[in-house]
C-alpha cells in the first residue's frame, strides 16, 4: 500500500430486499441531507470533500468473515476469480474462513470466534464482485455484472483500471465522499475530525472499554493488535449510525487515484489513532489482499424513506412497493409527507421521532429535538399512529432530515463541538 508522505503508516434490521435465498443481510444506516456542503478544511483526493447530492445508505458495519463465506460458497465453488486468499484461513490473527474440499467443489465456513470480525485479505476487485452478487440478489447472482461491469473473468479485470459503477447500481463500493461524509459529517457545514462524532483524538481501547470515543486501533507502546467484532463499540458510532470507520479494517473505496490506486480510508486494527482521522488518506493497489484489508458496501436510499409518493397511491414511503402493504393502514400522509403542510418554517413533523433503538421492530423511544430548523409540529399529526407504530421502512424524510442532531444528541459525551467548515455546495 502507497502512503502519503504526511502519513507514514506501519501496516503490518433494516435488510436489503433480496429475493428469499438470499443469506446475507446488511444492516444500513440511512444518509440524508442531500447536497451538504462540502468539508473546505479537508484533505482529500475526492473534490467537494463529503458532499453528496443525494440520499443513500450504508452499511453499518464492515463486511464480516461470516458474510463473506456466504458469498464463498455461492460463487467460489471453483474459484477462478481468486475471491479467497489462503491467508484468511492461515493467518490466526486477521484471517477468519477456512476452505475445504477439491476444486469444483469447495465449501467455506468462518472460523470459530470470527464470523462477526471483519473480513480480511480482499481485494479491490473482490469487495467489486461481492457487491455485485447483492446487487443481483445473492444466491446465483452473477459477481460481473450489476454495479460494476468487470471484463476478462480473471482476477483482476481486464478493464480493472478505468472500471466505474454503472447507472442504476443498486448496491455498491461507496465512493471517497460517500464514505467520508458517512463517517465526519454532523449535520449543514459541520463535519469532525475523527468517526466518532469528535474532534479529540479517538482512543485505542480493547472491546468492553468502549467510552464513546473508541476505536479497534492499536494502543501506544502496544506490539500488536487484535481484530474485535464489528459493532465492538456502540458508544463510538459516527453522526449517521455507522460503526468501525475509524479502525477494525482499513477500508476500499471506489476513489481512482492516480494509474492503478484506488483509495483506502479509515486505519486499522494495527495503526495508530492519528490514522483514523479525516486527514488521513492512503491508497492501494487493487489486487492487493493484506491483513489490515477490508470494505463495506453502500446502496440507493430506499423508496421507503424518500418521502415521496412512488406508487401514487396518496401515501409517501410506508405503502409503497417494497414496503409492507399493512404499513399504509398506519400512515398519515400530511406527517409523512416531506411537505411544508401547515405553511410554518421547515418540513412539518409530528413532534416527535419514533426510534427503534435496539431494531427490535418496535418502537421503544421518541425524540424530541426541539428545534425551529424543521418547523412546529402540524395540529393535525401530534399523536398520529404514524409516529406510535413502526414498520421495517423506516419514518420518511422527516428521520432523515433530523438524523445528524438525533445521533449527536444521542451522545453521552456533550462536549464535542465539531467545526463548522461550510463550503459552496457540490
């Protein structure tokens, strides 16, 4: 892996529908606020640093071992493409699936304890392949086309240099501001510096010693690390909900540097926290499979949290396709509806948030932000079944917009400021 010279590194649910084989579930956290400013103060190779023009979801977590070995067995019989590396089953520190069987017929199986651990020695062109095969449903789905067009059927594509994601992909590599805006950004032109909602420095902390500033990093004057379970730090989770992108795997993104590099973000297990900052880039080759190597996948926002009406049948979000048709008997359009209904500043709300904190399916909180930025609560909504019942596609854009405040203030740790670094939106 290449390294800025200002970086010297020692590198050493809400589920996708799917149709009923698929094996594989993501748990995403929602992305809104559309066309925010970008970070000016930022050090990046994308332009507009963290802005994105459109709503979209990403995945909570880093694909784990146990995930990986799903698509293993659905795709590697025989393995051509070189989707497992025999590190992952040697290596007893960051490799967690093992291989068994002959060619033709192998089969795969996480390790014991790393099911729940990020996957390790991927390839560029590996997290490519697996986010076509959920792009094309999982079981049989084919890993070349989809969200990515890759030629050749060789490891590395023939076309690997110039690849990008196809219109229309429906789940994909999350591109540099994709996952940047996903892991620092707080809300309008505030971004932080670190993926935890702060600007201190994150701390390297073991699994149970998280304080909400936490990351799977290496401690100073420790020799080595260790790979914790994804989500090892639900104190630690950035503005929008993800967890692990400062730390655990250092992770691909879809960002062409320069030739053959493509972008990496986020430290790892054996790197020091100055890594994990926002400061931080590096990038690699994309054949490359190593130890401290990772991703997670991103995908379109949901017609069931757009706010909009896509079926036409008078209701935004909740009865629309994909959604549960017995959600429509519990919506109320006029709180739903991503509209100004009663003339006041912002889109109207009902009062409150509902929030299923544990995803449990059911409610088990409301949050009340208390804010003129979205608007008096419409008369006709305070107390609305809308707000007393969930469903599994989420509250409407309403959540979306309030998202950013909800996760700071969700924080137990009140004291982190932040920088409001607005630029000219892009």
């Amino acid at each position: 892996m290449q390294i800025r010279a200002s970086a010297l590194l020692a590198l050493g649910g809400l589920a996708l529908a799917a149709p009923a084989s698929a094996v594989v579930t993501i748990a995403w956290a929602s992305v809104g606020e559309p066309g925010n400013p970008p970070d000016v103060a930022a050090n990046c190779h994308a332009a507009s640093c963290g802005s994105v023009a459109v709503p979209y979801r990403i995945a909570k977590h880093e694909v784990t071992n146990g995930q990986y070995a799903e698509f293993l067995n659905a795709k590697a019989a025989a393995d051509p493409l070189g989707l497992y590396h025999p590190s992952m089953d040697s290596d007893a520190t960051a490799g967690g699936i093992t291989r068994g069987g002959d060619p033709g017929s192998y089969s795969y199986a996480a390790k014991p304890g790393f099911a729940d651990k990020a996957v390790m020695y991927v390839s560029f062109y590996d997290a490519l392949r697996f986010a076509n095969w959920l792009h094309n449903g999982q079981g049989a789905g084919d890993t070349e086309t989809g969200a990515y067009t890759l030629l050749g059927g060789t490891p590395a594509p023939g076309n690997g240099l110039t690849v990008t994601r196809n219109p229309g992909a429906l789940v994909f590599l999350p591109n540099e501001n994709e996952w940047y805006k996903a892991a620092f950004h707080g809300g309008g032109g505030l971004y932080f510096d670190y993926p935890a909602g702060s600007d201190a420095q994150i701390a390297c902390a073991p699994p149970g010693a998280d304080t909400g500033n936490s990351a799977n990093c290496l401690p100073a004057g420790s020799p080595t690390g260790v790979v914790a379970d994804v989500g090892a730090y639900p104190l630690s989770e950035s503005p929008w909900g993800t967890h692990d992108q400062g730390g655990a795997a250092w992770e691909w993104n879809e960002q062409l540097i320069s030739g053959a590099f493509r972008g990496v973000r986020g430290g790892g297990w054996g790197t020091g926290p100055a890594y994990l900052a926002a400061a931080y880039w590096v990038w690699g080759v994309p054949t490359q499979e190593v130890d401290h190597l990772g991703f997670r996948v991103a995908a379109v926002f949901s017609e069931c949290e757009d706010g909009v009406d896509n079926d036409g049948d008078g209701r935004a979000d909740l009865g629309d396709p994909g959604c549960a048709a017995s959600w429509s008997l519990r919506e109320d359009p006029p709180c739903q509806d991503g509209l100004d209904n009663d003339n006041q500043p912002g889109i109207d709300f009902d009062g409150g948030v509902a929030l299923d904190l544990d995803e449990d399916g059911f409610v088990d909180a409301t949050f009340n932000p208390a804010t003129p930025a979205v608007g008096a609560p419409d008369a006709q909504c305070v107390g609305s079944p809308s707000r007393r019942s969930e469903g599994s596609c989420g509250l409407g854009a309403e959540l979306a917009l309030l998202l950013p405040a909800l996760r700071r203030a969700q924080r137990r740790n009140g004291s982190k400021p932040g920088h409001s670094r607005t630029g000219s939106g892009g």
